[in-house]
C-alpha cells in the first residue's frame, strides 16, 4: 500500500509533461483516506483523471472530454476515455522508434515498486496518446457516429 501523499508526488512528477507539453494545469488532488487517491488535470476541452484504489491496487487513467466545460456522464463511452481504449487506437499506428523517443523523456525515473512501474507506464502511454489525440478523437467520433462539432 502507498501513501497518499507518495501517490500525489509520483503522479505529479511521472505526469509532468501534462502541464509542460500540453498545457494541462493540476485541476484537483484528493485523498480519500487510505483507500483512494486521484490527480485531476485539464485543459480547454479535456480532463485526465489518473486514480488509484489502494486496497483494490487498482489504477485508472482516464481522459474526460468536457462538453461546455462540464464533464460527461461516465458511462459516455465517446466521451470518457480509458486509457487502455486510446492505446488499443494508438500503438498500433506508431513505429519503434517514436516508441522509443517517447521512453527517452522518461529515462531519468526509477520506479521504485510495481504501482511506480504501474505509473510510469501508464505516463509513457498517455503521452503517446496524447500526441495522436486528434486522431483518436477522430476515431471515436467516427465510431460512435457523432456529427462533428
């Protein structure tokens, strides 16, 4: 079990690039006792969420997209976006190398116990996501039939 405050810190290092890259700004950082942490980040149109359950040892990295400002109902699949949803749109359009490059910028980590290994791979990812979001928008979009915005 993690600490709540151990949580937050590695979040906000392992994230960094959220406010750095994509002008993210830290929105919110809960601890619900010892049972539940979240880091909040957003921007104009989005909300990354990255959240663990303690006692289940289970981590969560979602992005909401804000409709007005406001979140979606969670169960809005086009709108609420897990993490392992983007990878399954994204990893298959990316080389080794960009792979690569993307695990350089976190080179200087060194998870310290598997839910730091946990949150350094999920940081890996969600950059890469981010990266090709306006094609995993696309993507979405189009799967849900959505008419553009």
């Amino acid at each position: 079990m993690i600490e709540g405050n151990q949580f937050i810190e590695t979040v906000k290092s392992y994230f960094a690039f959220l406010e750095s890259e994509f002008n993210f700004k830290v929105l919110e950082e809960k601890i619900i006792g010892n049972a539940f942490y979240d880091v909040q980040y957003r921007d104009e149109t989005r909300l990354v969420s990255v959240s663990y359950e303690n006692i289940e040892d289970y981590l969560l990295v979602t992005i909401f997209m804000l409709r007005n400002g406001e979140l979606p109902d969670y169960d809005d699949k086009t709108k609420t976006l897990h993490l392992n949803q983007l990878n399954a749109i994204v990893l298959p359009r990316v080389d080794k190398t960009e792979i690569s490059l993307n695990s350089d910028n976190f080179s200087m980590f060194q998870p310290r116990n598997e839910l730091e290994r946990k949150l350094l791979k999920s940081a890996k990812e969600l950059r890469l996501c981010l990266k090709h979001f306006s094609f995993i928008f696309e993507v979405s979009r189009n799967a849900s039939n959505l008419p553009a915005s």
